[in-house]
C-alpha cells in the first residue's frame, strides 16, 4: 500500500525551466520529462518573422577576434603538449595541417534511409522537441521564453514580459496535459514547486507565482533556488555549487540550505557557447560536413550531440581519432554519413570554459552579474522594497537629527540625503571582481575561488574548499572535474591547503543536468516544507508580502 508521502508526492510538480530545456514532473517521478523549452507559433499572412537561435549566436568574425581567437587556442595547445599522460610519458599532439588534409579528403557516404518531409502541424501552435521538424522557412516563429537563464524579454516580436509569460503558460500547460495526463482543470488540487535562478529579478518572481497559482491554478507554490536544490539532490549539507547550464555559468556558496549572496555570480557563458567554440575549431581542421548551417535547429542539435560524444578532457587521449556521424535532416534530398578526424579540438573546447577568450566567438563573455542587493529592487506593490525603506528611514533619520542638534548646526539644504547609499561602491567592486582587465570575464576557476573568498568568515571558507559540487548539462565532459580540481587545487590560499578538495561531479550516480530537479522534488516533501507552502488565497491577499515571509531565501 502507498504511503501518506508516496500520495502527497503524487501530487506535487516540480518544475526547473531552463534556457534550453524544461525539466518537469511529479516529485515522486524518478526522473523529470525533460524537452526542449520551446514554442513556435504560426504568423500571420502578413506577419513579421522572428526566430530564436538554439545556439547562441555568433559574432561577425573581424581580424582582431581571429587574431585573439588564434592566440587563446595555441596557448591551450601549449599548456597541453607541456601536460603528462597517466603513465607519466610527455603528450604529442598530431599537426592539425594533418588533420585538415585527412578531412578535406574526406567524402560523404549516402544513407539508403530516405529523408523524411518537413513536420506539417494542423494547429497554430507547436511544443518541445516537434519544433525541430518544422521548415525553417516555413510560416512558424520560434520563441525560447528563457535565455542566459533569464526571462527573454526582447524588443522583437513576442518579446514583451506579457508574450514571454503566455509562451511559458503554454509549454508547461501543453506538458502538464498531452505528456503527464493532467487534466489543467484539475491543478486546483496539485502543488507546485519552481526552481528559480539564485540571482534572480523580484518583479520577474512575483510574475511567475502569479502565473502559477492565478493563471494556471495550482493549489499552492513555492520558490526554491536551483544551487539550494542542488545540495538537496546531492545529499549534501554545504558546498560551492557550480552549475554549468547551457547559456548560463553560477556559482554560489551555499550552507545549510541558504545560499550566500555576496558568493553569488552568474557569467553569461555555457555549453551552447562551448559548441560554438567547437564549430569554429571544426572549421579550422577542414570540417567536412560543409553544409552546416549553424542557425537551423537541426543542425545546431547535431553540433551540440558531437561535441557531447566527441569532446573530453582526458590527457592519455592524444594524436588525431577518427569519427563518424550522420547528417539527417528533413527537406534534403538524402542522409549522409562523414567520417573526420578530430585532435585536440576535443579537449581544447571544453577548456574553453577556463580560457574564456575562446568563448569570445558568440561575444557574451564581458558580462558578469552579481546578486543585486535588495537596496536596488524596486517593487511598486512591495510596501517594504528598498525605496520605501530608503525614503521612510531618510524621513525618521531627518526628525531625530532635528531633535537632537542644536539650531545653528542644521543643514542649510533641507533637501540633502542624509541616507549615504554605500551600496553603490561595494557593486561595483563586486562586479570588478569578476572580470580581468580588459573587460574579459573569469573563467570557471576564478569564479570558485572568488565566490569562496567571499563567505563570510575563515570556517565556512575552509568547509567550501572541501566540497566543490559541479551540476547542470553544459559541464559533461570527461575529466573536466579534475581539471577543475588541480586549477583550483594550484590557486588555493595558504591557509587552506591542509584541506582535501573534494570535486563532486555526478553525485549518487545521477546526471548532473537533473541535480536540482531531484533536490527540489525531495525537498517539496520534507516535514519541514510545510511552512513554505503559500496558497492562492494567500498570494491574492497579501501578494509580495507573503514572500518576505515565507520563501527560503532572504526577499
């Protein structure tokens, strides 16, 4: 017989929208569905297209990005011909003139599989992975309601925070009914439970739980963060959550189920921008696929599945491989089959994540966000956000002033601020902290080491050192965790070298992408969850003052 848990787990759904995928289901499912964040909508006869990219998009190719490209990927080259093999013999690597002449050779095999036609669908509207199948030249506009990690709001069309709100309504309605059986009427009896960014927009927040228990109905939500969720998953008390997305980088440190703020930061880079950098190296070795077209999503899903099968980090692998793949796409006339050697292209790209000027091809690496303090979220329904703080406590601070200073002392200008906004300086310095000279974001080892310098005292910075935990689906190399390890292991303050680095790449044997999806499922049914819980009935009464009660984390 099912237990009371087994039956309230049934009813709770967890969902963890991603810039690529969404990965949803109930919380006693052993695994989430996890598709492809996406709607595409049917335009109009006259309407304008508009077409978001699978793959972040690439910069125009200028002499000085080359040149900068050029010099990233031979000093990798260097860094990795100086390396040992496991058996302590020197790396070689094979020239890549070598290679380019192997896959200019190269000539494609005909598949006797016939190519299927473009996906035709009856409707306005198409979810998920379909969207694959649709003729890119065909009437439909594709939208991804979450890029970088962030809600996708643009100038363009379905841009707009209302457009990006009804597309994620959409996708997850379309989940809930045509793939778990869910009947929407009936999310009156079903909880839910978002997994958010840990660096997050307050106005977008109050949006989505609108979103949850207003529009779509659910009896009642609450917000978890995904690096909170992620120790959660990974049965772990505390740790340095790095979380590798595919458009997205964050890192935080986070302790008893609270994540620091001042440890966290988001960099604009992640897996999709490491196929890129993979493409580009390639193209430099003769690709011979030469039909590849980066913006169709056919093709930009083959290049994400070759880099996942292709690249490594694994330093007794040297010289050129041979590989084989096949190019099959709806529309064209047959598939083909490629054969192509690759060298260290395999390894050079996954490090792209350490030398992020190779990175520099989609051009996102200049961005580093921190955690904006709450002193600069300004909410018009928050009656206690920071400027009603800022203005109530000028106003109290003013009147003890008055009462307490002699006449000939008071400020000429009555309007002067006597609240000094401190906040300004320590931004700024934060934001310094994660980008070298130059405006050249960190890579991924810079970021640990910066996040747990910033704890706030020497025991939690010792116990972060010993618990590195690498999640998400853009970090899936093999043996990128122990590059991670020695990089950082070399960077270590003095102080904390006695410490064993603990480097936590697949906790329990789960894949790392799902991490945070697991941990939120086993915490939305914890004893202790009941307090967090907040109703429809409560969020139409008290709107954002029932957060700064009860979510997890400081509102």
């Amino acid at each position: 017989m099912e237990s009371a848990e087994q039956i309230q787990a049934q009813k709770i759904i967890v969902i963890h929208p991603g810039s690529l995928n969404l990965r949803i289901g109930r919380a006693s499912d052993l695994n989430p569905h996890t598709i492809l964040h996406a709607v595409a909508r049917r335009k109009g006869p006259k309407g304008k297209a508009y077409r978001d990219t699978i793959l972040p998009k690439l910069l125009s190719k200028t002499p000085e990005l080359l040149q900068e490209l050029e010099d990233c990927r031979l000093a990798v080259s260097h860094t990795l011909q100086s390396c040992l093999q496991s058996d302590g013999r020197r790396r070689y690597a094979t020239p890549p003139q070598q290679i380019s002449a192997f896959n200019r050779r190269s000539t494609p095999d005909v598949l006797n599989e016939p190519s299927s036609d473009w996906y035709e669908p009856k409707g306005d509207t198409v979810f998920g992975n379909s969207v694959l199948n649709l003729d890119p030249n065909g009437d439909f506009n594709l939208h991804f309601p979450m890029r970088r990690g962030e809600l996708n709001i643009h100038t363009d069309i379905g841009g707009s925070l209302t457009s990006v709100l009804t597309d994620l309504q959409a996708i997850w309605e379309y989940v809930l009914s045509a793939v778990m059986e869910i009947k929407i009427s009936d999310l009156s009896a079903y909880k839910a439970v978002l997994v958010i960014p840990d660096i997050y927009n307050r106005a977008y927040l109050r949006e989505l739980m609108t979103l949850l228990l207003c529009r779509m109905g659910f009896k009642s939500c609450f917000l978890v963060q995904d690096h909170v969720a992620a120790t959660f998953g990974a049965g772990l008390g505390y740790a340095c959550v790095v979380d590798v997305g595919d458009q997205k980088t964050s890192v935080s440190c986070v302790e008893d189920a609270i994540s620091h703020p001042n440890t966290r930061v988001r960099l604009e880079y992640g897996g999709g921008d490491v196929t890129q950098t993979f493409y580009w190296l390639l193209q430099k070795c003769a690709f011979p696929y030469k039909n590849c077209k980066v913006n169709l999503p056919q093709d930009a899903m083959l290049l994400k599945k070759l880099k996942e099968e292709f690249c490594h980090v694994n330093l007794d692998v040297c010289g050129s491989e041979e590989k084989h793949f096949d190019a099959i796409q709806p529309g064209r006339a047959s598939a083909h089959r490629y054969t192509l050697q690759v060298g260290d292209e395999a390894i050079v790209a996954p490090l792209s994540l350490f030398h992020t000027e190779l990175l520099n091809v989609t051009g996102t690496t200049k961005l580093a966000k921190t955690q904006i303090p709450w002193t600069k979220q300004y909410d018009p329904e928050d009656c206690f956000d920071a400027e009603y703080l800022k203005e109530t406590s000028r106003r109290s601070a003013k009147e003890q002033l008055e009462q307490s200073t002699p006449e000939f002392l008071h400020n000429e200008n009555p309007d002067e601020e006597i609240v000094v906004d401190e906040d300004k300086e320590n931004n700024k310095q934060i934001e310094k902290e994660f980008v070298v000279p130059g405006g050249q974001i960190i890579g991924l080892d810079q970021a640990v080491l910066q996040s747990i310098e910033r704890c706030p005292n020497e025991e939690l910075k010792r116990k972060m050192y010993g618990c590195i935990l690498v999640v998400g689906g853009g970090m899936k190399f093999q043996g990128i965790g122990k590059w991670l390890q020695n990089r950082v292991a070399l960077q270590i303050p003095y102080l904390y070298r006695s410490e064993q680095l603990d480097i936590v790449t697949s906790p329990k044997d789960m894949d790392p992408a799902m991490t945070a999806w697991k941990g939120a499922s086993v915490l939305s049914c914890l004893e202790s969850a009941s307090e967090l819980w907040i109703t429809s009935q409560e969020w139409q009464k008290y709107g954002v003052k029932i957060l700064r009660e009860k979510a997890p984390f400081v509102w």
